[in-house]
C-alpha cells in the first residue's frame, strides 16, 4: 500500500551538489516540493527504507527526517500546489 512520506532534511555543508538526492526525490510515484528542504512523497515503502536510501546521497553530518503523514494538515505558500497538497497528503 501506498503512503505519503514527508521528507525534512538540512545539508549542513555549503556549497554541496545535491542533484542525486533531488533526482532520487523526484523517482517516486508521486512527489511534491513543499519547500527549499522538505519534500512529499508518495511511495509504497516504509519510513526507514526511504530514510535509508536518501541517507546514501547526503553527507554524514547532514540530518534527515521521514514521516508518514496523517489525515490532516494546514499549510501556507508552499512550492506544490494546494490541489496537489490536498489529493497526496491527506489521504
């Protein structure tokens, strides 16, 4: 089954080329970019699988969060769109 995932992340070192995790992100079913470091994602593997394979394209110290999202959310002047926001994450 398919969930949506929200994917926080801060890259603690400046200057960093990312394009592997963007182009990772960007892999799913289904993604959205709330922000300049926070992501949904709709995929059918679970927190810890997805935290795993974004871990290998960020550096050691940069930090990563992943949580599957509920059933209700309040937002304001996100990246994706309100009709994308409302049909993703609160399934």
């Amino acid at each position: 089954m398919e969930h949506c995932y929200i994917v926080i992340y801060d890259l603690c070192s400046p200057g960093q080329n990312y394009e592997e995790l963007y182009k990772k992100l960007k892999s799913f079913p289904h993604w959205g970019k709330l922000s300049e470091s926070a992501w949904a994602i709709i995929s059918s593997l679970d927190a810890v699988a997805i935290r795993d394979c974004l871990s290998l394209l960020i550096d050691k110290n940069d930090r990563l969060f992943v949580v599957r999202s509920g059933t209700e959310a309040a937002w304001q002047n996100l990246f994706a769109s309100n009709e994308w926001i409302k049909k993703n994450i609160i399934r």
